[in-house]
C-alpha cells in the first residue's frame, strides 16, 4: 500500500512540468490558442518584423523613380589674369580681363531603361523577403499555439487531480471517523486506526502539491497569454477531439507547414540573388536630361543650357570578376534545396510519430476507462469482505489507492488524447483552421 501511495505522489509531482491559465470563468482550448498566436510578446514580434520586411520592399521600388538632382555654386575668386583667346576683330590683341566671382547652377535627371534585369530582381527578392517572414511568423505562431495548449492541458490535469484527492479526502475523513469509533469500542486495533490516517495525512499532502501546481501552471499561462496577474482560470472543460486527421498521408503536411513554404521563399530569394549576380555583368543604359546655368563675372553669362540624351556604362573587369559572385549565390540556392529536402523528410517523421502518438493515446484512454471501472468494483467488493471481516484494513485502503489513481489516470488520459490530437493538427498545418 505504502508503495501504491508512493507511485501516486510522485505521479502528482510531475504534473508540475508545464501549463496554462486564463481569465475568471471558462476558457476554451480555441481561445487559449487565439490569445497565444497573438498577445504573446513572441506573436507581437513576428508582426514587427513582417512591418519592416514590408518597409524595405517599399525602399527597393525607389529603384524605379528617377534621379533627380540640383546643384549650384558661388565662387569668389582673386582676379584672375584672363586673356581672351578668340580676338574681336582680326587686328586686336587679345584682352585682358579680370574676373573674380563665378556662378554655376545645374539641374539634372537620370532614368534607368536597362539594368540586365537588377532592378527587377531586386524587388522581386524584396517581395520574397516578405513572404519568407509572413510564413516564418505562422510557423512561431503555430508553436506558440502548441506552448498555449500543452499549458492548459497541464492546468487541466492539475486541476482534475486536486479535485479527486478532494473527493478521496472526505472520504478518508469519514473512513478516520469511523476507524475511531470501532477502536474505541474494540472493534479494530489500533494500528488499522493509524494505518486509515496516515493514508488521509497523505492524501492530504498530495493534495497541497496540486494545488501548488495549479498555482504555478494559472500563473504562467496568464503571464504567456499577457492577462491579469490576478486571473484565475476555473475548471477547464476539455472537448472530445471529434474528427482526427487522416496523417498516413504526409502530402497534407508537406503542402500545409509554414516551415517548408517558408524555406520556399528563401529558395526564391536565393535565385533573385542569382539574377542580380548576372546584371552586374550586363551593360546598363539610362536616359537623362539637364539644365545649366553658368555666369563668370565680366567675362561670360550661360542660360538656358538644356541636355537630353542616352548614357551607357559597361564594366569590362565584371566578365571575369563577377562569375565568382554568381557561383556564391548558386551555392545558397543549393543550400536551401538541400534543407527543403532535409524539411520534407523530418516532416513525414513528425506525422507518422504524430499519428502513432494520438493512436496510442486513444487506444490507452479506453483502457484507462476500464480500469475505472474494474478498479470501482475492486473497491466495492474489498469494502464488501471488509465490512464483512473477511479483507483486512490494507486491502480496503490499497483499493482505495487503486481507485483513486485510476480516476488520476482517466483524467491524464483524456487529457493526452486532447493534446496528442492537437499535435497532429500541428504537424499537418491544420492547426490554425480548428
């Protein structure tokens, strides 16, 4: 018996690893997943990130503006010896002129017509840096959402577990009542008296680790889920999963995970670099237009000076400096491909254990619920020979044991089903949708 009270401790004791809590009154696994996925710090951040990948996708659309630019001087200059070179007439002599202040204003714009595609890609990598986030933040999203459930989960087992040492302790109160009675009038000895309270004094203390737990798992999911430090989760009522996911097919996942799109768009990204590593090595043409305006103080006044026209620039070193660049960015595009493999494999792993774990546990939870059951009639045959002087007071308080840790193990089980079911969804990025 002492032995059956020892496995029962330290049952309760590892329920204490991790859980969830929330507002006064009911919460629901949905709205523990709803608050996780976002009023977690860790959901606020992705958004943040995602905000600043959008930013820079605005940025690199600047590359399609034209350039423009003013400029203007003014030079105060000692007086020069200026001679005039072109004469005035055939028969004069140079002049000498003296000019000590210059004016200058210029007005320009340049608009790129060809870049070999640089531009393009570009944004294109830009807009692929956005999308790589956007599903990076889903996939945290869905973790967070798995952290919120293992929480509530762990809170319901605590609570369960409490609430049946509750319902085990008037019972053992009354038994302890009943114990004293007989020994007073001789009935029983009185070690089967102190036997009956030592199994309540226990009871007992497993009861104040409970609580604790419970205590400790409220507080930390109200702090995950960013509540009210004084909230107080009631008894959370868990739902039956009504429908488990058809996992022996891993194409599900493969087309659902967030992770794997996610490195898709890294693949993208990789390849856009490739792109822009080719245009360095293209000739790149751009249309500009200006407006001058000189004035050199006594000596020369320019207006109206307008240019048009096409400038093209070719860097000659780029064709056999820049193939080493475009093999570097070849090599991240077959790194990538190489962990989209490597992701597809640890995929099909994650929804076969996923699908095998759930089976277990549904298939474990039956036979917990007639342990209940075997373990009530245990009970009530073993009172039945006590009160009846056949069993002795070990084996009605072992029963008793018995019964309560199979109640325990029904609850914990119900509880496994629950979040092996919601694993599942998981690993097949279906969570979101439930």
């Amino acid at each position: 018996m002492h032995i059956k009270i020892g496995k029962l401790a330290l049952l309760l004791f590892c329920l204490q690893g991790s859980a969830f809590a929330q507002q006064n009154g009911p919460l629901t696994l949905q709205e523990v997943i709803h608050l996780a996925q976002t009023q977690s710090l860790e959901a606020k951040a992705t958004e943040t990130k995602i905000r600043g990948r959008k930013l820079e996708l605005e940025a690199s659309k600047n590359s399609l503006l034209p350039d423009a630019k003013l400029s203007g001087q003014y030079l105060a200059m000692t007086s020069p010896d200026v001679k005039l070179q072109i004469p005035l007439s055939s028969s004069s002599d140079p002049m000498d002129i003296k000019a000590n202040q210059l004016l200058l204003g210029q007005a320009s714009i340049s608009m790129p017509i060809y870049t070999g595609g640089k531009i393009k890609n570009s944004i294109a990598a830009a807009g692929n840096a956005v999308k790589a986030e956007e599903y990076t933040a889903l996939a945290l999203k869905d973790q967070l959402a798995q952290r919120g459930i293992n929480l509530f989960i762990s809170l319901y087992k605590a609570q369960q577990t409490a609430l049946l040492m509750e319902e085990n302790i008037k019972r053992a109160e009354q038994r302890v009542i009943d114990f004293r009675a007989m020994e007073a009038n001789g009935i029983i000895p009185r070690n089967d008296l102190l036997k009956s309270e030592l199994q309540l004094s226990n009871y007992k203390v497993a009861l104040q680790e409970a609580e604790k737990n419970k205590a400790v798992l409220n507080y930390e999911l109200v702090n995950f889920l960013k509540l009210d430090e004084g909230t107080h989760i009631s008894a959370i009522q868990l739902e039956d999963p009504e429908v488990a996911v058809k996992s022996s097919d891993a194409q599900i996942a493969l087309n659902n995970r967030n992770e794997l799109k996610a490195l898709q768009a890294q693949h993208d990204i990789a390849e856009n670099k490739v792109n822009i590593e080719k245009a360095n090595a293209l000739p790149k043409i751009a249309v500009s237009g200006g407006y001058a305006a000189l004035d050199v103080h006594n000596l020369l006044t320019v207006k109206n000076a307008m240019n048009v026209g096409v400038g093209v620039s070719y860097d000659i070193g780029s064709l056999y400096k820049n193939k080493k660049n475009v093999n570097i960015a070849r090599n991240q595009v077959s790194q990538i491909d190489e962990n989209v493999v490597i992701m597809n494999d640890k995929i099909k792993v994650q929804v076969q254990q996923a699908n095998e774990n759930f089976q277990l546990s549904v298939s474990q939870n039956q036979l917990y619920s007639e342990a209940v059951s075997q373990a009530n009639e245990n009970y009530r045959i073993v009172k039945d020979k006590y009160d009846n002087g056949v069993a002795d007071t070990d084996d009605l308080l072992e029963a008793d044991v018995q019964q309560l840790q199979s109640k325990i193990n029904l609850a914990i089980s119900k509880a496994n089903t629950v979040e092996k079911y919601y694993d599942l969804l998981l690993v097949n990025g279906q969570i979101a949708t439930k």
